[in-house]
C-alpha cells in the first residue's frame, strides 16, 4: 500500500521521518518547518508516530525513536541498504 492513502498530515509525518538520517524523537519531528512545538500539539504527534508504528508504516524499536520500515523503504523504490 502506498502512502498516498494516508491523510495529508500523517504523509508529512512520514515525509519527515523518511529523510531523517537517523531514526528520530518526536521532539525532532516538531522541530521541522511547518510543525508545531507546543507542548499540546507535541502529545497529538506522538500519538499520531505511534499510531504509524502500530500499523507497520514506521518503526519503533526500545529506544522510543521512529524510522521508517524497510518495507516502505523497498516501496518508494529506494534501496533498503547501502
């Protein structure tokens, strides 16, 4: 399935956990432009991370932090390795 059938912030969210280097805190998805950094909107985010986690579009490994899944990786035809 591809990311399009998301609604339009959970694709941003996605955007920006994709061209993340490394696999990222909430704290670091509310620092991007276009995000906002209140404490309130920073707990509907984390939500929202969790909840991409919990469908299999993100990854939550025990650091708390998110990535995206080799399998979306493979899907927008990127290579899931170096």
């Amino acid at each position: 399935m591809d990311e399009t059938v998301l609604p339009g912030n959970y694709q941003r969210i996605m955007e920006v956990v994709r061209w993340a280097d490394t696999p990222v805190t909430v704290k670091q998805v509310c620092g991007e432009p276009g995000m906002s950094t209140e404490p309130a909107r920073a707990e509907a985010l984390r939500s929202k991370l969790n909840r991409l986690a919990e469908r299999g579009w993100l990854r939550k490994p025990a650091d708390g932090k998110f990535t995206t899944t080799l399998r979306a990786r493979f899907c927008r035809g990127m290579r899931p390795w170096p």
